[in-house]
C-alpha cells in the first residue's frame, strides 16, 4: 500500500501509518479492509480512488499484547467520514469487542463527507453505538491527531480516554467560522478547542502531550497500566518491583492550615515510576491516576491540598465520579487519599449545581464494588468526607494517620458556632477561645474516636502505608460484589 507522507509532512504532522508505527511494537501491524472504498455516485464521486477510504484499520501488539486501532488518513478526501469509512470504524470497535482488546482510535478529519449526505451521518451513528456496546468492556482510547468537528466529536467522547497534542488538535462542536457567523464571537481554534482548553479548562481531554511522539509514548504507557478487558485481573504480585525509601514521616507539616503535595505521598507509596495521572492540567485540587503496588494495578483518587486546599468542588467531582466509574467497569482497586474541609460553598458553584455534581461521587463510590481501600491524612470533614470512600459507602478498609481529623467541621469554626454566646463580650475571649478549641480537638477530631465507632479500622504510621495497603488490597484479590436489588440500572445524577 503507498502512503502519501509528503502531504501531511508539510502540515508538520505524521501520516497515520507513521502513528500506527509509533504506537504498536515495531513490525506487528497487521491491516484489514485495506481495499474498501466508497460507495456514492454523486457530486463527482463516480470512479474517484479514495484508499481504504480514508481510514487504515487493523490489529497490532503494544508491549505483547493485543489492541485494534483506526487512523483516519487527512491526506484522502481530508479523512472526511463517508458511509465505508464509517462502517470500517465501527466494525473495528466490534471486533476489539469480539477479540477482547483495547480499541485505539487515531481521529484527523475534515469532518462528514458532504457528498454521501445522510449516509455520511449514519457512519456516525454506527460509531457511536458501537463506542457504546464496548464501553465499560474493554478500554477505549481516542488520540485527537487532527481537526475533529461536529459529530465527529461524540465518538471520542464516548471513549475512556482522550489524549491532545499541543498545537495539533482541535475539538469543537462548531468550527470558529459559524461561532462568529451565529454568535458574533471571534474566536481562534486555538481558544474554541485546541489542546490546552481541553485539557485544563473543559475537562474533555485526559491526557496532555507536547507533540506526536511523547502522546503515542504516553498511550502506550497508559495500555501497561490498565487491565485490556473488564475480565483481567489486576492482582499479579511483583516481589521485585521497584519501590521508594518510604519518607512519608515529614510530608504533612505541622500546620494543619499549611499546603503540601499530595503525589509526594503516592510517589513514595506506589512503585517507583509507576504513577500515570490522569487530567493532570482539570481540576487540580483533585488528583487520579494508575499506579502499581508491588505490581498490583490500582487506580488512585486524592485531595490535593496544594490546590484550593483539596477542597471538593464541580470539576473535582466530575473528575473523581467518572474515574471510580472507570476503575469499577474494569476491577481495578480503589485507594483514596483523603485530605478534604469540605465541598466548596459560594454562589457561583451552587448555579453550578454543586448538588448535583457533588453527589456522582457519593453514586460512584456507593455502586462501586471493586475493593476499595481509604486512607484518611489530614482533614475529613462534613459531607466531603462522607463522599471521599467512608465507611458509609462501602469502603472495604479504612485507615487513618496520626494526623487525621474527622469531624463536621474544624475546631476553629464548630468553636465559634457552638460558643459564640458564652464568648460574647468576654475580656479573655481569645483565652476562652483557646481553650474550647483544645478541648473540641481532643474530644471529637482525633481518629481514635472513629476507631471506636468502627468507622476506621485503624490508625497506622506513614512509614507502614505502602505495606498495610499492599496487605488489605491482597485480602481483597477474591472480592465478589455483594448482591444489589433486582433492577435494570440506576438513574446517576448527571
């Protein structure tokens, strides 16, 4: 098959051969359908070669195993969708699906093709079912090599994963043209979907990359931490994976007002090097991702103080709901570090909808039956704790550091509801202040009090987290899900 590099050479892109080529192991890439082309008749269509109709598909092996991936080729008719290209996407969906693999989809494209009308529209429709059927059974990764406008935008936001290259891709609904025609706004690509925007603002992208290469190692990279079908187990023991000096004494500071990174703490627990963030640049004051613990794949969700003090707010919940969901699909143990004050009160996150988005974390977690472990730092208050993998909703195990404080709310703030009366108009009211504060820390915020309630199982010292985690997640290998009401599915808040 020849492939017309020099085109998109020009445009300071890869062919989509060259993509495949980065991507899968070298030399293990097998094409399928490589003589489908299209069907239309109209608009001087008529004997015009479109080559495998824009779009090579077949099957390759990244790091030994199997995935199916599509490319859209821009140099063929723009990689414009028309009723062929389409059914070869779909049929490739299916047979990742049939075959038990991760589907890959590589999208740069002009869009529909204008010349098959409805046929180009029903191409869509195909994909997008079909991104439906293997949701939740085998992973599905969309790297966004291109333009992808329009309906074209739907597919990759049906799938798991969506990877952006800076400078390179762009996703929008409507192109900037018809945005200043309807709108009257003017506006960049740049600005109305590239890679940046979606990766730090709209939350729709997953994984940010500077250019072609490092986005197809980071994908690859990706398929080495996640199971490749919702049957995999992810409890394989490494004796020899590499770990850190556990150096987790000093990492919280004495201050209890005082920031400090939560991956400090997940780099040093999990295996050395094996940490994968997810949406790294969305919704900072939250942090997920893929990590291994003596070889075991878990996926991990954590406040990050760093960032708005870890403070539970829409995209953050957005964020934490949709990868438990991910991680619960696929078996992949749950650990959660929690170090929250709250959901983030004010007007503008309750027009929002604060409510709503906050409670696809208490669904998420509470439908959730893969094991889950928590582990209580610092701050655990009010509903934001409830939310963070409690008890209450199902966590299997919960630990607490030394450090931990689970209450309604902090000393500070319950002190001065519950006494303002008393302290009203007193000389020494800083004293009295002072005092009660003390007391209420003693009597309502140490961890052992959750202890006794059984709400925590135990208060465990930082250096031993990497091996209590590693003891509780291997108890939980033989999970099975306890039995739920007899229903077609639930109504998640969305």
């Amino acid at each position: 098959m020849q492939y017309d590099l020099e085109k998109q050479h020009k445009k300071g892109k890869l062919h989509a051969i060259e993509r495949i080529d980065l991507l899968v192991d070298r030399g293990s890439f097998v094409e399928i359908d490589s003589g489908v082309s299209h069907d239309c008749h109209d608009f001087g269509m008529e004997g015009k070669q479109t080559p495998y109709d824009g779009v090579i598909t077949g099957f390759g092996i990244v790091d030994g195993k199997q995935v199916g991936i599509y490319a859209q080729d821009f140099t063929v008719m723009g990689g414009s969708l028309g009723h062929a290209h389409g059914r070869k996407i779909a049929r490739m969906i299916e047979l990742c699906i049939e075959s038990r693999c991760p589907c890959i989809g590589i999208n740069d494209s002009g869009g529909a093709r204008i010349q098959e009308g409805i046929k180009s529209l029903a191409g869509y429709g195909d994909i997008f079912f079909q991104n439906t059927i293997a949701s939740g059974y085998i992973p599905q990764i969309s790297i966004i090599a291109g333009p992808c406008a329009g309906g074209a935008v739907y597919s990759p936001g049906l799938t798991d994963f969506v990877f952006v290259i800076d400078k390179v891709s762009q996703m929008f609904v409507t192109g900037p043209k018809v945005v200043k025609a309807v709108m009257n706004e003017d506006v960049t690509s740049e600005q109305l979907g590239g890679a940046a925007m979606h990766a730090g603002e709209s939350g729709v992208a997953h994984v940010f990359s500077k250019n072609e290469k490092e986005c197809f190692q980071k994908v690859r990279m990706l398929l080495r931490s996640i199971p490749h079908c919702s049957d995999e187990h992810c409890f394989i023991k490494d004796d020899n994976a590499k770990k850190r000096k556990c150096k987790l004494d000093d990492v919280i500071p004495q201050s209890k007002t005082k920031a400090y990174d939560v991956k400090d703490i997940i780099i040093e627990t999990f295996d050395e090097d094996s940490f994968f963030e997810i949406q790294k640049e969305f919704a900072r004051n939250a942090v997920v991702g893929f990590a291994k613990l003596a070889g075991i794949k878990v996926g991990i969700v954590a406040n990050q103080p760093n960032v708005m003090g870890g403070v539970l707010n829409c995209d953050a919940s957005d964020k934490i709901a949709r990868f438990v969901n991910y991680c619960d699909a696929f078996g992949i143990p749950l650990v959660t570090m929690v170090d929250v004050p709250g959901y983030l009160p004010g007007s503008a996150e309750e027009k929002k909808g604060i409510i709503r988005h906050g409670a696809k974390v208490l669904y998420a977690y509470s439908r959730a039956t893969t094991p889950k472990v928590t582990l209580l730092l610092r701050k655990a208050f009010g509903g934001a704790y409830i939310a963070m993998c409690s008890k209450h909703l199902g966590a299997d195990f919960v630990f607490a550091w030394p450090s931990a404080e689970i209450a309604v709310m902090g000393a500070q703030g319950a002190v001065d509801v519950l006494y303002a009366k008393q302290m009203s108009g007193k000389a020494d009211k800083e004293d009295l202040r002072s005092q009660k504060i003390q007391e209420y820390n003693e009597k309502f915020l140490s961890p052992d009090i959750a202890v006794k309630l059984g709400y925590v199982d135990d208060v465990i010292k930082p250096q031993d987290t990497r091996d209590k985690l590693f003891m509780f997640l291997w108890i939980l290998r033989n999970k099975k899900a306890t039995p739920m009401p007899d229903k077609k599915h639930g109504n998640m808040p969305l």
